[in-house]
C-alpha cells in the first residue's frame, strides 16, 4: 500500500500529514522546528512504508535539505494549488495546520503523477544561487543608502551631488569625509582640489579646475543647526555606503571564483550582451537539472517570458504571467535591455512591439523570449552558442 505525506511548514513548527492509498489519514502529527523535532520527524516519514514522497509548499530551506538528505521524494508545490484543493474536501473557508497538511498529502495522492520531484542542486550551484541572492540583496540595500545620502547631501550641500559621476563613488565618499559642510567645501580651490585628486587616486578625464568651478557654482547652504544635523547624518551614511561598496566587490570576486569551476558557465558566457551578474543569476536561477524544462515553453513560463491567454466565449485577453520566478524575469529583463541595444535582430523585435502598442517591459520579455528559446537549446545540447547556428528567429 503506497503512502503519501504532506508538510505545511513553519518557522516554529511543522505539521506533517501521511495518508494511505485511498485517502485515509494514517497520522497527522506537530513537530517542532528544532534538531529534535526534525529528527522526530524523519524517524515518523520512515515508520511509514511505500512513501512515494513528501508535498511541501516551498523548494529550499533547512527543512528540504533534510529531507532530501534522508532520501525523500520532495515535491514542491504552489500555495495556490494547495488553496484550490481545499474547495475538494470542504465548502467552508477554514485553515489551520492540520487541515492544510492533510491536503498537501491528499494532493499528492491524486496529481503526484503529473509533477517531477525536486533534484537537489549541487555544492556548487547551491552556493552560487545563495551568493548571488544575497548580491541581489546587498545591491538593493546600495541602492536605498544612496538615495538616502543624495537627499541628505541636497538638503544641506547639494554641491557634492553633481561634483562627480555619482554619489556612490569612492572618491566622493572620501570628498564628503574632508569637506563634509558647505563652509569647508568654500576653502576649495584649483589647488586644492588637485592635491585632493592625487591623494585619492581619482582617475576621471575632468581636471581638477573644472571640477573647483563646479563645486563653487553649487555651493549653497543651509542654517546653522540644519548643516550640523544633515552633516552628522552624511558621515553616517557614507559610512554605510563605503561598507556596502567594499561587500558587493567582495560578492563579485566570489562570483568570479564560482563560475570559473562551474560547467554551465562556458555556455551562458557564449551568449552577447552576457556578463558576470548576468551569467551568475541565469545558472542559478535555471538551475542545474535539464528535465525540469523539458521544452522551451516549461523554461519562458519559468521566467515570466511567456504571456497567459484568457479566452472565454467572445473574449480573448492576454497578460503578463505573474506565476513565475521573478529573479529570473528580471534578470532576462535586464539582459534583453542591453540585446536591444546592440542585436539588430532584437532591435527590430523591441520597435515593432512598441510599434503594436506594447508597453516598455512587454516589448522587452518579447525580446527576452527569443533568446531564452537559444539558450535553452544551447542548455539542453551542453553547446555553445554559434551565431552562425543559433539565431533568434526573425520577427516577421
């Protein structure tokens, strides 16, 4: 008699459900999130035999790793499929752990045959995936700090705004810690901030008298007690963004390390327009097993690339597919930005998009599903690319 079992997790605790068969409930029991716990729960999925797999509604974490450790089958599942499936045992809305658990097992039993259950990543491309994320994350963090500074600077000494390219720059970090008031910014002249620029290693092509002239032309002020808040403040989060600097170089050496011992990178380095981020969130986020996109369609509604189409009676709508990884389309987002720009081919495709009526984004998944069509022939072939072979087909 097979058996099948379903966990709704939690950060606390874990339900855990395993029903026979025909759908009996055979136990239902709480665990908690502890090596305890988990261990218990481990020894109650092996005293139950024929266990096909284990339903859970998340694809990582500390709880999947041990489950695929101990050789279960774990079959990840939408919280929106496992929302439907209440409607099949009751009319009522009613949740609560119990309940849900049974339902993921229940699920299990009746559509298993239709899913493929998760293969665990590799050493290597698990930690890739989690440094890449973790990149992500310390680059939206810069970015929040950034902005955080411009406004300060503009409230108190917007000179230093457009002094240099831009305000997370080095070199106007180390400007805003020497000079960090209006008052002492005044004391700059051409001299003086020539003698700034060789002591900071600033390599930019505008001289240090242009830039003397720059600072004097948006030398404003605020009052007294404006100036030493926003100040105080500045120098706070210079020293935030100079740390987040430093760690997102130290996420790109790390980066650097990982794909050089990775197999799949030699490939997705094939492709134009493809560079270090790029390549890191495309392996990552893809993953490392060919059957789980079977054909390229699997891949585009992975990554949001490909539209879903509402047709009923005399209405046809097609929209954006919000059921998808969104790291993975905004990351084949990005790259399509930059295809646009230098691919004639791709070019074509955005304008004519555009030319349809399409917004901005949808013209660029357009582009992005032409060359996610190459990539997963390359993937699956373990080919490089070759423009003279792979081609994005020609919009017609």
């Amino acid at each position: 008699m097979a058996t099948f079992a379903g966990i709704d997790w939690g950060g606390a605790h874990h339900q855990a459900a395993v029903v026979d068969d025909i759908g009996r409930e055979l136990t239902n029991q709480r665990f908690a999130h502890d090596r305890a716990g988990i261990d218990e729960l481990v020894v109650v999925l092996r005293g139950h035999d024929e266990l096909v797999g284990v339903t859970i509604e998340r694809s990582e974490g500390l709880l999947v790793e041990r489950l695929h450790s101990e050789g279960f089958a774990v079959f990840p599942v939408s919280p929106r499929v496992s929302a439907a499936a209440r409607e099949r045992h009751q009319a009522a809305v009613r949740k609560n752990d119990r309940f849900d658990a049974f339902v993921l097992a229940d699920l299990m039993r009746t559509d298993s045959w239709r899913w493929r259950p998760l293969s665990p990543a590799s050493a290597l491309g698990a930690e890739l995936r989690a440094v890449t994320r973790h990149r992500r994350q310390c680059v939206e963090n810069q970015i929040t700090v950034e902005a955080q500074l411009r406004e300060t600077l503009i409230a108190y000494h917007p000179s230093v705004t457009g002094l240099f390219s831009s305000v997370d720059r080095d070199v106007t970090l180390a400007f805003l810690r020497d000079y960090p008031t209006p008052a002492a910014a005044g004391r700059v002249g051409e001299a003086r901030m020539a003698g700034f620029c060789r002591r900071t290693g600033y390599s930019g092509r505008v001289p240090p008298a242009v830039l003397a002239e720059r600072l004097r032309t948006n030398l404003l002020t605020a009052a007294e007690g404006s100036v030493a808040g926003h100040s105080y403040a500045a120098l706070a989060l210079a020293d935030q963004l100079e740390l987040l600097n430093n760690q997102l170089r130290s996420y790109n050496r790390r980066l650097d390390e990982l794909l050089a011992d990775h197999p799949d990178h030699q490939i997705i380095d094939s492709f134009p327009a493809v560079g270090r981020v790029t390549a890191a969130e495309l392996i990552s986020e893809i993953g490392e097993d060919r059957g789980r996109y079977p054909t390229a369609q699997a891949l585009l509604a992975e990554a949001g690339a490909a539209p879903v189409t509402l047709s009923s009676g005399k209405i046809e709508r097609v929209r954006i597919r919000r059921a998808c990884n969104r790291r993975l389309r905004a990351t084949t987002t990005s790259w399509a930005y930059v295809l646009k720009r230098i691919d004639p081919i791709s070019a074509d495709r955005y304008a004519r998009a555009c030319q349809r009526g399409a917004t901005k984004h949808t013209a660029l998944r357009a582009v992005a599903s032409s060359w996610m069509r190459v990539l997963w022939r390359c993937w699956q072939d373990r080919t490089l690319y070759d423009p003279a072979i792979h081609r994005p087909q020609t919009p017609r």
